[in-house]
C-alpha cells in the first residue's frame, strides 16, 4: 500500500522522517513520500533535508521512502517556479496544498497548481469541473483524504472525478502519530465517499503505475 502525503518536525508534523518510515511500516505501507510544507522561505531546507535522508535510508529496509515536498499557500504565480525547481533538485512527488473549504487558501490555487509540474493536488476542497478536466488532461492525481476538516469534501470530489475520469489517490496527509492508520481504515474514507472496492482498487494500480514509472 502507499501514502504519498505525509508530513514530519521539518514543516508542522511532530516526528522525524525515521519515526514517519517506521510507524507507517507498522501500519502496514510499502512506500511513502514525506512531503513537508514549502515555500520560497524554506524551500532550499525541506529539499536538503528529504534528499538527504531518503539517499541514506536502507535500500533493503522494507518500507520504501520517497523524497517530497508541499507547496503550501503560495501566491498562485508561485506554484511554476518552485514546482520546477523542486523538480530539478531531484525531489520525486510534489504536492499542491489545494482550496480546502477549512482554511483561507488564495482562490485560483487549484487551477494554477494544476498548471504546474505537481504529481498531486491535495484537499481541492469545492473543486470545479474545469479544473477536475484539467487535472485528468495532466494526469495529476486528486486527493481523496483522511484528514479531518479536509475530508469534508471528498465526496463532492469523488463524484466529479468519477463524471470525468480524472485520477484519484488516497492519502494520510498526517501530522501526528495518531494519523498514521492502516490501510484498510484509509479505504474506509474512500468508500465514504462513494467509491467501491473496484474503484479502490483501481486507485492503488494507477499509484502502483505512477511510482513504478518515476525516473
């Protein structure tokens, strides 16, 4: 199973990468990004960090971990730039703090994240149907999520999605130990939604393909 959205001490989770790796291997994944909260202020630091301790972690450890980056309330002009230069620097899953309806995200964030070079949209909140084309024209996933007040509207964006194809990802997003869940509670959160098995399951084989074609 993968995460590709959590967070760690670089940014505002509480606990090292290491810790991270480790209680999500408990809880049963294969392979995580760490994807701490960036912009212009910290951009240079969260990249060093990652990069630094994903080259170190065991090659042969059974939990893979990937080096990832949140690009987080950013100016909407933003998003290219530090996308593409998160991009250059080597990190492998950007991802895009979308409009959730539970904090002031600058309007217009969603359609300029999806205009940039990022893997996932996060928490897009009322997403509408043209920026959910958009999505499925640039093959970003949109995020179907775990967390509380983000969650709120995931099934506004899974019925969009499913009306249009667009692809779909389960994620954490966690801050805290008590966020790391297995994943069969995470499916839970899709199934609330309205999603069923098979369309659960076909989320996990477009994320297995995602990851097995990173450079």
């Amino acid at each position: 199973m993968y995460n590709l959205h959590c967070h760690s001490l670089l940014s505002d989770g509480a606990l090292l990468p290491s810790e991270v790796a480790t209680r999500y291997l408990a809880a049963g994944y294969k392979t995580i990004a760490i994807t701490d909260h960036a912009d212009y202020s910290n951009i240079d630091l969260i990249i060093k960090s990652m990069l630094d301790f994903t080259r170190n972690w065991p090659k042969n450890f059974p939990i893979k971990v990937l080096p990832g980056i949140e690009l987080t309330h950013l100016p909407p002009k933003q998003f290219k730039p530090l996308a593409k230069y998160a991009r250059s620097k080597g990190i492998k899953i950007i991802v895009a703090h979308g409009e959730t309806v539970v904090e002031p995200v600058i309007r217009g964030t969603n359609r300029a994240a999806l205009e940039s070079d990022i893997d996932i949209l996060a928490h897009p909140g009322l997403i509408t149907d043209q920026d959910v084309k958009l999505a499925k024209k640039r093959g970003i996933f949109l995020e179907i999520t775990s967390r509380s007040g983000h969650r709120d509207t995931n099934r506004h964006l899974a019925q969009i999605a499913l009306k249009i194809g667009a692809k779909l990802i389960l994620s954490t997003d966690s801050h805290e130990p008590e966020d790391i869940i297995k994943p069969i509670h995470l499916n839970g959160f899709a199934y609330k939604a309205g999603l069923d098995i098979k369309q659960v399951d076909k989320i996990y084989l477009g994320v297995e393909k995602f990851l097995n074609n990173l450079k």
